[in-house]
C-alpha cells in the first residue's frame, strides 16, 4: 500500500523522514508545499493511497485532494477547521492568525522561529523562507473550513494527537473527527511525526491491520 504525506504550516518534505523510517520506510510519496524550497505537490494517483497529513497538510488534503482515490486518512496533529466561529468553538481565535499574518508581513523569521518553538521543536533551523506561500497558507489557517468536505469522507479515519499539543488539542481533534477513531498521546506536543514517530508508527500499523490494509 502507497502513502502521501503532506506536512504543516513551517515545514517541509523532510520533516517525515522519522515517521517513514519507523514505518519500515513504506512505498510513499512527500508532498512539499514549498515553505522552505522547492514545491512539489504533484501527487501521483495512478492508484489508491493512504493519505497522511500533519497540521494544515489535513486541510490542504481536504482542500486539494479529496477526489483523489484515498484508501484511509490519517490526520496527525491536524484539523479540519483551524479558528472558532460561532460553530465552531474548540478552534484558535481567529486575531491570534491575524496578529500572526501582520507580524510575518514585517519579520517573518521571528513569527516562524515562535512558531515552531510552541510546536515543540528543540532546535530551531529556518532554511531560505518562501514568504509568499506561507503568507498564504496563515490566510488558509484563518480563512479554509473543510469540515463539509471531511463529512464527506467514504474512507476509514485515524486522528493521533498530543495531549499536550497547543495548536490541535482533543477537545478538537474529538470535535472534528468524530465518530472516527481519535487516539491521545497523553504527553504528546504538536510534532508527533518528530517527537513520537514510533509511536505514530504503531498506532498506524494496528489502524492499517484492522481495517485490512496492512502496511
């Protein structure tokens, strides 16, 4: 079985090689929205894959690839909908994204290094910046609701989040993505994929197992 892969908000293609390699380094392809290099999101469809997103990359799938022949969609540390709204109360306010957008308008280092530190990454190496395509994708943050087109899923549904994520907590990921399997790190912040890839591996692996797709 063939894996997609599309990361978050800030980082790149590369930030899946740990989860890849705790997987046993599957048949998978890594989308790269281009927010530190070069874009390629050219994800091939010639047959069905398992389609993993981290953070935003659930909602650039749902946004972008929802008619693509999935077989499962796996959601780490991601979302549907990422702000409150009147329906919608277990998002991020909305001024925090718009603080944020006018802030990476004047340095945007400084608001990616902030970032990436309230992720949970340790070490904090900002590569040549695209500041147009991550401009963009803080606009999608605010702006993109694909809650309609996750409700329209026919596929199986694993959502893993952290206990301790900031961004995705499971109140979230509870309220979004059920009645689908939701599974907690309870320790977990919001880079599973870095911190707990083998843990991450294993939830997949049971997921994969009992729905009949081994990995």
């Amino acid at each position: 079985m063939r894996f997609v892969f599309v990361h978050g908000w800030g980082f790149d293609a590369g930030f899946w090689a740990p989860l890849c390699d705790a997987l046993g380094e599957p048949r998978c392809f890594t989308a790269d929205l281009g927010f530190l290099g070069p874009r390629d999101i050219n994800i091939p469809t010639s047959e069905p894959y398992i389609a993993v997103g981290h953070s935003f990359g659930v909602q650039w799938l749902l946004e972008n690839c929802a008619d693509h022949p999935w077989r499962a969609l796996i959601s780490i540390n991601g979302f549907s909908r990422f702000t409150k709204s009147d329906d919608f109360p277990y998002g991020t306010d909305p001024r925090i994204l718009r603080r944020m957008i006018a802030g990476f308008a004047k340095r945007p280092e400084t608001v990616c290094h902030d970032f990436l530190k309230l992720c949970g990454v340790e070490t904090l190496v900002v590569g040549e910046l695209n500041t147009a395509r991550m401009l963009d994708g803080l606009h999608a943050l605010r702006d993109w609701d694909q809650r309609e087109a996750f409700d329209r899923c026919a596929v199986p549904v694993l959502a893993l989040t952290g206990g301790a994520d900031p961004l995705a907590s499971p109140d979230l990921n509870a309220a979004v993505f059920s009645p689908h399997t939701v599974l907690v790190k309870p320790d977990g912040n919001h880079i599973l994929p870095l911190s707990a890839p083998s843990w991450c591996a294993e939830r997949i692996t049971e997921f994969l197992e009992l729905i009949g797709m081994p990995s």
